[in-house]
C-alpha cells in the first residue's frame, strides 16, 4: 500500500480522498498541520506527500522529504508557486492537478462580480433586519460593459464563455494566446485603460507577481471592478487599498489574499485579526472578500481526488511517468519537451 502523508486536511478532503484511497489501495495519512520546515518530519515514513496552496515546499523542505525517502510531491491544486520545483529537480518528482473544475472556479468569480455590482450582499444584511429600503443599492447592468480577462487557460475561457451570455464585450491579455480561437487580444496596457471589469485568471510566476499594482492601477478606467480568484499575489495588496481609496477603483472581489497562508481556511472569528491590510480591505463598502473557496464544490473536489490518485499511481507503478508532473529540465515546467515518454530525471 502506498503511504501517503496528507498535509493541510480539511474536513471537507477527507471523505473524496478515503473514497479513492479505498479504491486504489493508497493510505493517505491526514494531518491538520500545513507542510513547512518544524513539521515535516512528520511525513516520515511516507513514499509521498499531498499538500496544498498554503503549505510550504521551499528547498529546506525538500531536502528533508528527500532525506527521509519520500519520492513524490503531488499538489492537489492547479498552482505550484509554493513549491521550488527548481530545487525539486534531480529529487523529487512533482505533480499537480491542471484541470479539477474550471466551471467551479469561473462561476465564482461571475458570482463575485453580481454580487458586487448589484449590491446583493448589502441587501441580504439589509433584509434580515427587516430593512426594505432601496437607497445605495443601485448597480449598473453587465451587458454592454467591456471585461478584460487576463489569463485564458480552461478557466479563463470559461469565464470568457460567461461574460459572454451576459452581453459584455470581451478583451483578453495572456503571454500565449489561445490558438485557432475568437478570443480578442490585445495589450495589458489597452486592457487596462479599456476595462469596466478585469478579471485574473493567470498562474502566479515571478513575471505575474504584483501584476496589478499602482502603476498599472493608474492606467484603468476610473470605476474598474476588479474580480481575483487565481493567486492573491498577483495583486500588490497595498495599492490596490490606496486606489480603492482614491475612488479610482470601484470595487474589488477577491477570493485569495497574498498573505492568506496563516488566514485563510481557518475559524478566526474569536480572534483579533493581526493583518491589518486585509482588516482595512474586509472594512471598505465596496470590497468583498472569500476565504480561497471558488474551487469547493462537489464536483471539483471529487475531480481533485481522483486526479491526485491517479498522479501517484502514475508514478509509483508507471516507472516514475505522470501527465501532470511538473518539469524544471527544459524550462516548460506544465509542457515538458520530453512529452511525457520517458522520465524527467
């Protein structure tokens, strides 16, 4: 049987993954503690470790995993950005789940977005005190407006497809544009000053970090809704408060945070929230925020469990061959050169 240390468990993991792991004759250990340097001993023992968006798989980490015999890191997330696949390489095989439910994902950042412009969060609070009174509700219709979409993967498509049905003009930035497609593309720069709406899809990279920050702030359309559901480090955080307060950003919906590591996922109602940024944010009329919940739906986590299972049968009985491994050698880490035919290292 396969030993797996699962890091970063949730009750809601645990059913789909128990089921798999039933199912392929996998033990996947479930620990609460996210992976990081003072509990990683704790994957002693393991043939492989699962973790998340918010455990950390740095170079220190991955020379215990590897002291300790562990021969496999299968992220059970799309991103990757808190794992040094760089220092992975010649170690420890690294795979991840491309695709889980693009639609989960998509749908809420449209769910984000109607909720914003048409103020249904402040009525749902407004009704339950039994305040039926319109005043400061007034939204504006999506039809017609232009949404600039950066990052045209499964998801960003989908949510391309979305804003489409709603009548909205459609412009679309990405570093490799979608072959053979009807997507428009045009520069971050004109998507910037054109966008009522600007929606993030992309994967966060060293080139994608703080992609949304003052200068670009600067060059949007006074009013911009911003819509986030990729990776809270795309936004530098700071600017965007300063340009919320400015009132050159209309509203903001965020689903990640790039401090959500030691936040997110948990209960910190009884508690005093130490991030100040994020407290000033959550406190502004116009921003709302979710705690990294737009993949958590059924299907999604189903699609994750299997996906995850499927990643490191692949490799424990495929002689180390996996689709979804993530490849430092040629530098395409989602596209390695080698297509999969033989092992990376």
């Amino acid at each position: 049987m396969i030993q797996v240390a699962f890091f970063d468990a949730k009750a809601y993991d645990k059913p789909s993954f128990e089921r798999v792991g039933r199912e392929h004759d996998i033990h996947f250990r479930f620990l609460e503690t996210k992976l990081n340097e003072d509990t990683v001993e704790l994957a002693k023992g393991c043939d492989a470790v699962c973790v998340f968006v918010n455990d950390t798989v740095n170079a220190a980490v991955i020379d215990r995993l590897y002291a300790y015999g562990v021969r496999l890191i299968a992220l059970r997330s799309a991103g990757y950005n808190n794992v040094d696949v760089k220092a992975a390489f010649g170690k420890i095989h690294v795979v991840h789940v491309p695709a889980y439910s693009p639609y989960a994902v998509a749908e809420h950042a449209m769910a984000l977005l109607l909720t914003s412009v048409r103020r249904i969060h402040k009525a749902y609070n407004r009704t339950r005190e039994f305040n039926f009174s319109l005043n400061g509700l007034t939204g504006f219709d999506l039809h017609g407006k232009t949404v600039g979409v950066i990052g045209t993967g499964r998801i960003g498509r989908i949510f391309i497809n979305i804003c489409r049905g709603f009548g909205m003009k459609v412009i679309a930035y990405d570093h490799f544009p979608a072959r053979d497609s009807d997507i428009e593309y045009v520069s971050l720069d004109e998507l910037f000053a054109s966008s009522d709406v600007i929606s993030l899809h992309c994967p966060l990279t060293e080139e994608t970090r703080h992609l949304i920050d003052s200068s670009a702030i600067g060059k949007m359309k006074k009013g911009v809704v911003i819509v986030n559901t990729s990776r809270g480090g795309l936004i530098d955080a700071e600017a965007l408060l300063e340009g919320i307060k400015a009132r050159k950003i209309g509203a903001a919906c965020l689903d990640v945070y790039e401090e959500e590591a030691d936040i997110f996922f948990e209960d910190r109602s009884g508690h005093i929230l130490n991030d100040d940024l994020l407290s000033r944010l959550i406190s502004m009329p116009n921003v709302i925020v979710t705690s990294h919940q737009a993949f958590l739906t059924e299907e999604a986590l189903s699609n994750i469990a299997e996906t995850t299972a499927g990643n490191i049968l692949s490799y424990f009985e495929n002689d180390g061959l996996c689709n979804n491994e993530l490849c430092y050698r040629c530098g395409h880490i989602e596209q390695c050169k080698k297509e999969r035919k033989e092992r990376c290292f």
